[in-house]
C-alpha cells in the first residue's frame, strides 16, 4: 500500500496495525495482511465503505398554490451507498402514498434516489410544514431532514354570530361576521333582502359588526353578509325574526 493517507499505528512482531484516512469509495476492497514464514501465511478481509447521502432538496414548490391545484413535490439526495431510504411526513405525521424512484450514479458506486409527493392542496395545508426524511446506515441514525411551509390561498369562509337568540320589539341585536380566507379578506358587505341597509341609523356597521338598535317587525328579512378576497367571494344569511313583547297581568 502506497498512498499519502495511509499511516503505520503499530508494527511488532505480533501485530500490525494501519489507518487510512479521508476515506473514498476507491478504498472499497479486499485487504491482505502477509506473514512471511515459509510457507507465508495470510489473512483477508473485505472492507466495505458507504456512500454518505447528500443533504436532500425539496423541489416543485412555488408560492402561493391555489386550493384545489395538484401539488407535486419532489426530494432528491446523490451518492448514497447503498441507495438511501426517503420518508415524507406532513407536520410530523408520516406519508405513505408516495413515489420512489433509484438510479445509479455516474461512478457506479453510489444512488441517487428520489420521492415524489403527489396532492391536492386544500386550505387546511396552509402553513403546514412538509419534511422529507433521508434514512440511512452513514448517518449514525440522525437523518438528513429538508422542511417546505406550506403557502396555500383560498376564498373566504363566512359564518354569522348572532347575540340574540330569542330577539324582541324593542331589543337590540349584533350580528358578526366572521370570514376567514387568504389572502385576508377585504371589509364585509352587509344587505337585508338584497339591498341597501334600510335604516343606517339603527342599522350601524362598525367592520365585520352590525349592530341593530330597537328592534321592531319591520327589521325581519334576510340579512347577507358577503366577504371577498383576490381569490374570490363567500356569503352566508341570517334570517332575523322579531318576536312581540310578552306582558304579564296581575
């Protein structure tokens, strides 16, 4: 053996000890130790070196997705050997419906191995993280791990809150409109029965509120709150119906 990064540790007349360092792939092989008797006597052993993984990159994401498009991501890491495992886990929570793909490198040693994640975005990924997972002997079992957030855009959803249940002549009621989407939603449009508000000073929007002071039957109808974003638009009614005041004779 003649090469810079080979080193005598020990040399007596019972042992003999070498070190390689900066290990390669070409150090792959059979090694032999030789005792010159007469006859001579040997030892062998096959020395086996692996490929470490490179740090894996995750690809085919851009920013934002639309809910509802097909996402495809793909994690790829070279000069495995032999060829390195890949998990993918959605915040934490294992994959299991993915591709996965082996190919031999250049050199014919060592694999690049690659995993496609195949989905439908839907607004419930939105600021998920994604990791794909590189698994293998070379790493001491402390796995090469690449993250992608999630950036997902939806139209808004729209919920009413009412803080009467039981609304009387005379009473008030607030009605909130809760929208949720992303982008943020711009400001609510509030109508009743497909119109303008009927009576603005009663009937105060304040953001996402309406408030409605004294109340009387004339306020009963269908009261729509509509929310939009760049995405596009959601509405959802309440309808108010104004029950008479109940009197108790003695």
């Amino acid at each position: 053996l003649r090469d810079n990064r080979i080193e005598l540790v020990r040399a007596s007349w019972h042992e003999l000890s070498i070190s390689v360092s900066d290990v390669s792939l070409s150090d792959e092989g059979q090694y032999t130790c030789s005792l010159f008797t007469m006859p001579v006597k040997t030892s062998k052993a096959f020395l086996t070196v692996l490929g470490v993984p490179e740090k894996p990159q995750i690809t085919g994401f851009t920013s934002p997705v639309m809910e509802g498009e097909r996402m495809q991501l793909t994690c790829k890491t070279s000069g495995s050997k032999p060829a390195a495992d890949i998990r993918w886990f959605k915040n934490d929570k294992e994959v299991k419906d993915v591709k996965y793909l082996k190919e031999e490198d250049a050199n014919r040693k060592t694999f690049t191995v690659s995993s496609t994640l195949d989905f439908l975005a839907d607004r419930s990924d939105d600021g998920a993280v994604v990791s794909c997972r590189v698994d293998h002997e070379s790493l001491n079992s402390t796995p090469q791990i690449a993250m992608q957030v999630l950036e997902i855009h939806y139209t808004p959803l729209v919920k009413i809150i009412s803080s009467n249940s039981w609304p009387e002549e005379g009473q008030s009621i607030i009605l909130t409109c809760e929208s949720k989407g992303k982008p943020v939603p711009e400001p609510v449009l509030w109508t009743k029965d497909g119109g303008e508000l009927p009576d603005p000073e009663r009937m105060v929007v304040n953001g996402r509120v309406l408030s409605i002071s004294f109340l009387n039957k004339t306020d009963n109808g269908t009261y729509r709150c509509e929310a939009k974003n760049p995405i596009g638009r959601n509405s959802t009614e309440y309808v108010l119906i104004v029950h008479g005041e109940w009197f108790s004779l003695v």
